[in-house]
C-alpha cells in the first residue's frame, strides 16, 4: 500500500458530518453518539507548546495536514476560529497548512490575503449521487465547488481529493460531471484520485451498511472494490482530466503496488494530496 510519509496536526478529532463510510467511525468507535463522532477540540495551549516544538525541529520546508482526525474547518464557528488561531504560527515560514474538508466556511481566509502562501485548501468531493446517498450531513457537492472557487479566487493553493470513488451505475457520467463542474470554474493544484475503502474496525462501526456491498477484495488497509474496477475508475477518470481538461497534476490516495504497476505510473513520484 502506497502513502507517503507525511504530518499531522493534532489539534482535535471527531467531524460533524456523518459520511457512512468515515474511517473515523472505527478509530473513535467508542464516542459515537447517534453514529456521529462529536467534535472534540484539544487545548489550545498544548497545540500551541507541540507548534512551537515543531518550529524548532522541522529543519525542511513541511506541511502539516490538519484535516486526517477531523474536518479541517469544523472549528472555524467557534469563538475564537482554529483558522484564526493557528496560521499566524506559519505566516511568513517556510511551512504551509493543509485544510482538508467537506466544508464550505472559507471567510476568515478570504478575510486574510496575508496567509495565502502558507494555507493550502483542499476538498473531498464526490458524485453527486454519492454525497447525496452517504455523505449525510456533509454540504452539498456543489456549495463545496463554489467554497473551492472563492479560495481559488482569492489566490489560495487549492487541491482535490476525488475519494472514495464508488463503482455505483453510471459512476463514469457522474465523476465525469464532478470533473466538469471544478474545471469550469477553477484549475485546481493538483487532485488525487481514491476509491471505497473499510477497515475492519469501520465495518463493525457503521450503522448505515450499505455501501459495504462495494468491497470484495482485501488489502493493507481494508477491503476495496474489486481491482478491476478500480483500475478502470482510476484509468477512465484520468484519461478524462488529460485529454478533456489537459491536466496531469493526479495521485493516488492509499493504493497498491499492483494498481500503481497497472496504470504504469511510478509510486515513487506519488504526489498525492497530503505532502508539498
């Protein structure tokens, strides 16, 4: 299985949105509530001590992903917006945040032209009919492209995650259209590309199974779709992004040798949507 090495900041767990086939669900089985993992958010005081620890240690430009235990923008409605709080421990250094959501509450960004070159945002988006069916509480998929447009507008980095991609009928239609609808409104830095995945532990956790039906074949991080659908999702959908859209910026998210090998690209070069 291919990831690369890449960081995490910490700073609180748990997502709002109740999408069926979260990993969290198994990670944090044990606080789900109504098969939601509540948000919980660290003391700020302790981020504050392990981002200054992280200032004096990371000797290469890094960037720190803050959205793989949460949705990076599930804090910005508090009082104080986690937005708000971290990024002027990054403006004007060599590091940059990540921001992975399914969110759309960009306006404290918008609000901050200053941390435009340390702030990448990046989106998980879906087939329509997909969000619709199992992301339950997540913002529609296209308020999240128009969330993408305005950073995107605004001189932000912004990245795509097209993941998990799920085999349903007409699957090439709807990712195709997703494709559409980001390319005509923004050129996007780079999009990786993953499928349906479920842990052991996320199988046993989720209320909502039917997705389950999707996974019959085993790898080091759960079972996934076949590998010949998957080939084909990942062939078709790249194909589509070269010759309609003339853009070869694509990884893979948590893929195997045998997939990387099939699609005669080298995981080497993998630059997916966590690392710089």
């Amino acid at each position: 299985m291919v990831c690369p090495h890449f960081y995490e900041l910490k700073w609180a767990y748990g997502c709002p949105y109740d999408c069926a086939y979260c990993y969290l669900k198994g990670t944090f089985r044990f606080r789900l509530v109504e098969g939601r993992i509540l948000p919980h958010f660290k003391d700020r005081r302790r981020i504050r001590r392990h981002v200054e620890a992280f200032h004096r240690l990371a000797l290469e430009p890094t960037l720190v992903n803050t959205g793989e235990l949460c949705d990076s923008l599930m804090g910005e409605g508090l009082r104080e917006p986690f937005s708000e709080f971290i990024m002027p421990f990054f403006v004007g250094t060599r590091h940059k945040l990540l921001f992975l959501t399914k969110g759309v509450g960009v306006e404290h960004f918008l609000e901050h032209p200053e941390w435009r070159e340390n702030a990448v945002l990046s989106w998980s988006l879906n087939a329509i009919p997909v969000a619709e069916r199992w992301e339950h509480l997540a913002a529609p998929v296209r308020e999240r492209v128009q969330a993408a447009k305005k950073a995107f507008d605004a001189g932000y980095e912004v990245r795509l995650r097209i993941d998990p991609m799920v085999p349903i009928e007409g699957w090439y239609h709807h990712y195709t259209g997703v494709v559409d609808a980001v390319f005509s409104r923004l050129f996007p830095e780079r999009v990786t590309l993953g499928s349906l995945r479920g842990l052991t532990s996320t199988r046993n956790a989720v209320k909502d199974r039917s997705w389950l039906q999707f996974l019959c074949e085993g790898s080091s991080w759960g079972l996934k779709p076949s590998h010949k659908v998957r080939y084909a999702m990942y062939h078709a959908l790249s194909s589509y992004l070269k010759d309609a859209y003339a853009y070869e910026s694509i990884g893979l998210c948590k893929e195997t040798l045998k997939m990387w090998k099939a699609l005669r690209r080298d995981w080497r070069s993998n630059k997916c949507n966590c690392v710089l």
